[in-house]
C-alpha cells in the first residue's frame, strides 16, 4: 500500500470510528460519552494524532520506471524458500493537528475533568 493511501486510510478509518461510535451510543441511549465537549461559541478544540510509520522503498520496472513509498509490513511464518527481495526500511513519523468529531454536552456540570 502506498504511504498516502496508508495515511488517508487511517485518518479516515479513525474519525469515522469515532462519529460511528458517538452515533451508535446516542442511538442506544448507553451511558458515557466520547469526546465531549461542552460549548461551541466558534472555537474548536484541535488535538493531534501521531504516526509512526515503517516505508519500504522500491522500483517498479513496467512500461517505464517508477518509485514510491509503501508502508512496510512483515510477514511471520515458516514457509521455506529461494525467493530474495532487497529493500530499503525507513520510519517517517509526523504529528497532524486533528479536530475530533465530539460529543454535544448541554448541560457543563455533567462534566468533570478527569486527573
């Protein structure tokens, strides 16, 4: 998989997670919430989401040649073989700022920070 494909993936599979779950607890009437919040008077609340990421590098030679960075991943087992492959391992690691999906809070006393 290609790093940005890897990188949308994520941030999309992570945010859509967290509206599903705020959704499916709101629908079920369950206790607790996820990421609540207890105003919204124009501000957002930004927090950052961090990646650490293992790329392999590599060329592929069909019709004219082309490089790209693909997410690393390892394969455990016991499967003998001939087979050879050379590459190169890197880790890239980047924090982005993220504004959550959020829980609306009406009334802020319910709400207590935790320490």
């Amino acid at each position: 998989m290609e790093l940005k494909e890897f990188v949308k993936a994520a941030l999309n599979d992570v945010m859509d997670a967290v509206q599903e779950t705020i959704e499916e607890r709101k629908a079920d009437r369950r206790h607790g919430y996820v990421n609540p919040k207890t105003h919204d008077f124009g501000e957002m609340e930004v927090d950052t989401i961090k990646f650490d990421i293992a790329v392999s590098t590599g060329n592929k030679a069909k019709g004219g040649a082309s490089a790209s960075l693909e997410v690393f991943s390892v394969k455990l087992g016991g499967e003998g073989g001939g087979e050879r492959e050379q590459s190169n391992v890197s880790r890239i690691e980047f924090t982005l700022a993220v504004a959550w999906p959020h829980t609306h809070i009406t009334d802020a006393k319910k709400l207590v920070r935790a320490r």
